[in-house]
C-alpha cells in the first residue's frame, strides 16, 4: 500500500507554505513538493506561471519518486478549482500515490489579502477574490478522491500538528464510516461526481450559448476564434460541444461519448425538448466502483430527481411576479409552482438547491433575481416565443430595413434549426404518383408549421402623397439638415403648406 500524502488547498497568503514547512520538522518522513519551488526551478522565477504542462509533468515525476521510496508526499499549491483537483488526483493515482488527505486552510479572504500585501511577491487582490469564490462554491470534498479532507487544526494561532497525526491515523475508520453511510442511499447514473458536475455544465452551456451543437453552422467565426481559440475547424456538433466543455470548464468533462450520453438523457427527459412536466424523469443504475464510491449532496435518487424536476420547470416554464402578486417573494411563487410536481417539497430545499447548484453552475443567472426566475434568455415558453415569430412573420414582408431584415431570417433559421418551427410540405393531390401514401406527401411533426400566421390586412401600402410632386422646401427633401439640427440641438419652426392634408 502506497504512504498517505497530503494535498494543501487555501487562497494565496493563507499560510499553506508555512504549514508544510512545520509539518516536515514535526514528521521528517514527509516531502514538499511545491509548484511554486517548481516555477522557480524551471523558469528563474516563482512569479512566472509558464507552462502548466511542464510543470504537472514534473510534479507527476517527483511524485513518483517519493512514493515509491515510501515517503508521504506534501503538495503544495492554491489547488482553488475543483475541477483541477480532481484532476490531478487521478494523475497522482496513476503514478501510484493513490490516497490523499485533503487540508483546506480555511483563512478569512481579509486575512489573506492582508498577508498577500506584506509580502514580496504580491497577487492580485482581485485574483485572490476569484479564488475565494471558487473555493466558496466548490468547497473540497471527499467525492473529489480524497480519502478524508480536514480543515487544518489551529490552537492559539499555532498549527496543532498533533491533532493533524490523530486525523491520519483515524483515516481508516472514517472512510468505514461514511462508505456504511454511503450504502443507505439509493444511487443512480449521476452519482459519481465528475457524472453530476459534467452534466449540470453541459446544462450551463446549451444555456449560456443558444444554438450549442450548431455553432459551426451558424457562427464558426465566433466558435473557432473567440469561444475554443483557432483549434483545428470544427465541423461536428458533438467535438464542438466537446471543445467548449473543455475550454470553458475542464477537460475531464468533456470526453464525447459521455456527453452524447448526456444530451440523449437530458432530450428523453424533458429538458431538451417538451414532453410535460408530470412525465417520469427516468435515470439509470449506478455503474461505478461501489467499494470506492464516495457520495456528493445529489448521489441520493431523490435529491438528484428534484433537482432535475427544478430545472425543467424553469426551462419550459419561467417565473415571475407581477403586481398582483406585490405580497410574495418570486422564489415563493416559483416554490408553490413547484410543489405539485415533487412530494415532500419545503422551501428552504429549494433555496438550499439554489444555493448548491443552480448559482454555482450558473444555470440561474448570478444577479439575485427579485422579480423572475428563468434560465439563459428563457423569458417565454415555447408557445409564447412561436407566437411572438408569427408576429413577426406577419410583417416580414415590409421590413425595409436590412439589418431587421437579416434579425428576422436569423430568428427564423434557428427556430428551424431547434425544430420549434418546421415549414409545412405544399400538398398538392394532384402531383402524388401512383400508390403514393399520404405520409410520403406530408410532414409529420410535433413542431409548428407556419399555416397558421397572423394574418395582416393592407388598408394602404404607399404613402398618401406624391414625392415626386414636393416641394423643394418639404421637410422630406431636408431630411439630412433636421437631422444635423436635432443633434446640434437647434430650435425648428415646422409650418404646413397651405392647402394640405392634416
């Protein structure tokens, strides 16, 4: 059995350096092996991040070497980001250190900021903040892979690295013990937190980026140059939604098979497309290794389905308060909403849900929303928006204006795109071959068809006076000095021609 080793995690400033020195003093068989140390080595200079390959390899390296010589190793880094802890912890394993404690020096960002700015070389207070949000959102635990995570014992300001040698040696009790926990809960196929945490991103994306799978299409420019970098041309749905999960959020999310997966799982249930919010939300059986599972807040069926049922509420249905409703808070409206779809539903579970999940993941948008609960830009649901593009439709033919214009065709194409609207076939008895069927000369679909528009009666299309015949002096033929006059801010006397319509 590989030695246990020790994984630091805290914001810049809060102490993870010193912490490791002192732990070395009290137990000489431990090694630092630090990113920073690293940097310096590699580059001339701690302060220079460089290459986060280079770097990674020759932590992996070292690693190795301490482990196999039966050291426990001390890593030393800001580790803030969930998504690379869990990463390396599966590289570390693959080197053969496979357990780690996990310990958060779990500082005030005050503090932090305060010690960052007495040192010599200094972060940005405003990189530091982001770190702490990170670590405020995705606090570390054990379904990450550690064998135990601790927050580092402190007496009178001092480390307590007795207390430290205590929580190693009681490590195998408690993995037991919460593994016995563990058992009581009844799993599902989005257990495993990299499953959960994949999918709750592929849901932020397709929220984030409208059209996700499509891009190429639509917009390769705005894919290949801003949202992956210049990779080489993406002309499949599935490696682009690949490539933006990985470079939005991390590459351990975004292997393609799993995601195709995912978006078959989210369409058969409701979230891709509309199948009514009293359908089943259907998910399979646990695959993973159960001796090693470690559970996250959503591992349990029952908190997983609600969370699932709280998202596809708010994506075909989106809530808000209206005046009439001046009383009651919008999370209290989209509560009583949600009741008559869950069983033993509360309040503070929809808040805490909130709270863990639909801010974090950024599926609820990060403002504190006072008067609407929706996700992305879904203010309407799909009867409002197929009413609203009827409308629009209605009128397209008197659109002049070729930036409207070309808003409209785009409008249109991703509403055909997305299969929300579908042109209906032209039938025509007549022109049907021998023996042809009826299903062969009509489109079947669940989508709308555009037969049936608003219809617009033209009382007059052409203006009610000659333009030919105006005067010289007409405002009309002196459009371009009204316009120099408006925004100079001069006073204008109009006058009508005599004899002229009112």
């Amino acid at each position: 059995m590989s030695p246990i080793c020790h994984c630091l995690i805290g914001l810049p400033g809060s102490g993870k350096s010193t912490f490791a020195r002192q732990w070395v003093e009290y137990d000489p068989n431990c090694v630092i092996i630090s990113t920073d140390t690293i940097r310096g080595e590699l580059f001339g200079d701690e302060s220079i991040q460089g290459d986060w390959n280079l770097i990674e390899q020759e932590v992996l390296n070292r690693v190795k070497v301490a482990v196999a010589s039966g050291r426990s190793v001390i890593y030393d880094a800001t580790n803030f980001k969930r998504s690379q802890r869990m990463d390396i912890l599966q590289k570390f394993a693959c080197v053969g250190a496979e357990t780690w404690m996990g310990w958060y020096l779990k500082i005030p960002l005050d503090e932090c900021c305060r010690r960052n700015e007495q040192r010599q070389r200094q972060v940005g207070k405003n990189i530091i903040e982001s770190f702490n949000k990170q670590l405020i959102n995705f606090e570390p635990i054990e379904a990450e892979g550690f064998a135990k995570v601790n927050v580092v014992p402190m007496v009178n300001g001092k480390y307590d690295f007795s207390l430290v040698a205590k929580q190693i040696k009681s490590l195998p009790r408690s993995i037991v013990n919460r593994r016995n926990c563990s058992q009581k809960k009844t799993l599902h196929h989005y257990s495993g937190l990299i499953d959960f945490e994949r999918l709750m991103y592929l849901i932020s994306l397709i929220i984030k980026f409208p059209g996700l799978g499509l891009l190429h299409e639509i917009n390769p420019d705005l894919l290949q140059k801003e949202l992956v970098g210049n990779v080489q041309p993406i002309t499949d749905s599935l490696d682009e939604i690949s490539a933006l999960m990985s470079r939005k959020y991390h590459s351990i999310y975004a292997q393609p098979e799993a995601l195709a997966n995912d978006l078959q799982w989210l369409e058969k249930n409701g979230i891709l497309n509309e199948q009514g919010l009293a359908s089943e939300i259907l998910v399979g059986e646990y695959t993973g290794n159960i001796d090693k599972f470690e559970a996250h807040t959503y591992s349990d069926s029952d908190a997983f389905l609600r969370l699932i049922t709280i998202i596809r509420c708010l994506v075909h249905f989106p809530c808000f308060r209206h005046e009439e409703d001046e009383d009651k808070t919008v999370q209290e409206i989209f509560f009583e909403s949600l009741k008559k779809y869950i069983v033993g539903f509360s309040q503070d579970t929809l808040r805490k849900d909130i709270q863990r999940v639909l801010h974090p993941y950024k599926i609820l948008p990060k403002d504190i929303m006072k008067r609407a609960y929706f996700v992305g830009n879904a203010i309407l649901n799909k009867h409002e928006l197929v009413q609203v593009y009827k409308v629009l439709r209605s009128h397209a033919k008197d659109l002049d204006d070729p930036i409207s214009l070309s808003i409209y065709e785009g409008i249109e194409k991703k509403l055909e795109l997305s299969q929300i609207l579908r042109p209906q076939k032209n039938k025509k008895a007549d022109s049907k071959e021998p023996g042809e069927s009826e299903s062969q000369d009509s489109t079947q679909t669940d989508s709308e068809d555009y037969t049936d528009d608003y219809r617009v009666r033209a009382i007059a299309d052409s203006p009610g006076i000659d333009l030919e015949k105006l005067s010289d002096n007409a405002a009309y033929k002196k459009l371009d000095q009204l316009t120099e006059a408006i925004l100079s801010g001069q006073l204008l006397e109009l006058i009508r021609f005599a004899n002229t319509g009112r």
